[in-house]
C-alpha cells in the first residue's frame, strides 16, 4: 500500500470518527431488522446472542479503530451485523468510541471488562455475560475484520449443536478459524478464570475445554483484513 493510499485509508476512518458520516444513511441495524423481517426464510434463533468482536488495537492497521474503517464505503463491522442476521439479539464488543458504534449501529456496545486489550477471549467473555444477563445461552462471534463472512455461517454453527454435546464450536475451512466461534454462557466462569493466568491464547483455553470443529467449503469467507495493505488489495478487486 503507497503512503498516500495509507493517508487516505487513516482520513476516512478520522472522518467517520469525527463526523459520523452513517448519520444520515439508513443505519445498519435498521438494515438488519429489515433483512430478517423482509425475509421469511430466515429463521430466528433463539436464546442466541451474535457478537462482532471490535476491541482489539489493530496494531497491524496503525492503530485505527478497526470496525470502523471503511471498505467498500461500508464500515467494516457492519458486514459481522449482517452475518448475525439470525441470532436473537447482537450487539458490539468494542474498547474504543464506543459513542460511534452506538451512533453508527444503533445496537449495544460493551467493552472488555477491563482495559488490558486481552484479545478475543475478553470480548467473548463479555458477550457471554451480557447474553447470561438477558437469559440468552449461547453466544456466536464474528471478527470486525472478515467483510466476506457467508450468510450461513450462524444456521451452520447452529446446526453442529445438535450432532455434537461440545459446548465450543469453530469453523474451520481446512484451518481452524477459532475467532469465528459458538460457545456456550456455561463456560463464564471457566473463561474468567483462564483469562486471570499469564496465557490468553483463544485455542489454549478451546483445547483445555474441548471443541468440535464445523466446516465449510469456502476459501473467501474468513478472509480476514489485517493491514492497511489487506484492506488496499480486497478493495481493489
């Protein structure tokens, strides 16, 4: 990615940050209530909680706050709410602005329950408490990073509950893609208790619990956009 190309990308998220570009649009979370009361096929699950998962520092990304940058003049977080289309409720993980996501979305934010930005695994923990507190018993995640995510992924994950008694499950498509995970509210306190030890490796804690993995023939969907040159390549095609 050029320099002027990475000064352009920091502007636009700036722009979004401090302007609120979404403001007069047609919010995401209106999109996606319409998306599931437009279509009929689409089956609600319920006691199902979807999070997107924002709360990283995007090192990779400069910094930026993630979810909020823009690909394909969409913010990146809103292709995860989409995706989520069939759960229950969603809502947004996120340790920064979260004013914004709250604005952009109009959908809960919750931050990690603390400020050490201990990974996916303190967001997970997060929305496993917030979806134990509104009596919902699993919880679905998606990275705010992964605008290819396919409209299946929840109905797959979900299925895999009743051929398996795990209560963690990932999606694998030839590789184990742990961030896109299904796991049951049981394990708050299993979850609270690994995240207070030195090792906060999102497969440590899968491996110490057990997990079945679910597939799915794709090689696009859990493209991840990691780097400002990710983000400059999947732009480009």
């Amino acid at each position: 990615m050029t320099g002027q190309a990475i000064d352009q990308t920091i502007d636009q998220a700036t722009h979004l940050l401090n302007k609120h570009p979404f403001r007069n649009r047609p919010n995401t979370a209106t999109q996606y209530n319409e998306q599931r009361t437009m279509n009929p096929k689409k089956t609600i699950i319920d006691g199902l909680l979807g999070v997107v998962l924002c709360g990283g520092r995007a090192t990779r990304m400069q910094g930026l706050d993630k979810g909020l940058v823009l690909f394909k003049e969409r913010p990146l977080a809103s292709y995860g709410i989409h995706a989520l289309a069939n759960c229950q409720r969603v809502i947004v993980n996120a340790n920064r602005n979260m004013d914004v996501y709250k604005e952009t979305f109009n959908l809960p934010v919750i931050p990690d329950d603390n400020q050490a930005f201990d990974g996916p695994l303190a967001g997970l923990l997060a929305a496993m408490r917030f979806a134990h507190a509104q009596n919902l018993t699993w919880v679905i995640s998606v990275p705010c990073d992964s605008p290819f995510i396919s409209s299946d992924y929840v109905s797959t994950m979900w299925q895999a509950t009743a051929a398996h008694p795990q209560r963690i499950f990932i999606a694998n498509d030839g590789y184990n893609q742990p961030v896109f995970t299904l796991i049951s509210t049981d394990l708050i306190d299993e979850l609270a208790h690994f995240l207070t030890g030195d090792h906060k490796k999102i497969l440590k804690f899968y491996q110490a619990i057990g997990y079945q993995t679910v597939s799915f023939n794709t090689s696009t969907a859990f493209i991840n956009l990691n780097s400002l040159t990710d983000l400059d390549a999947q732009s480009a095609q």
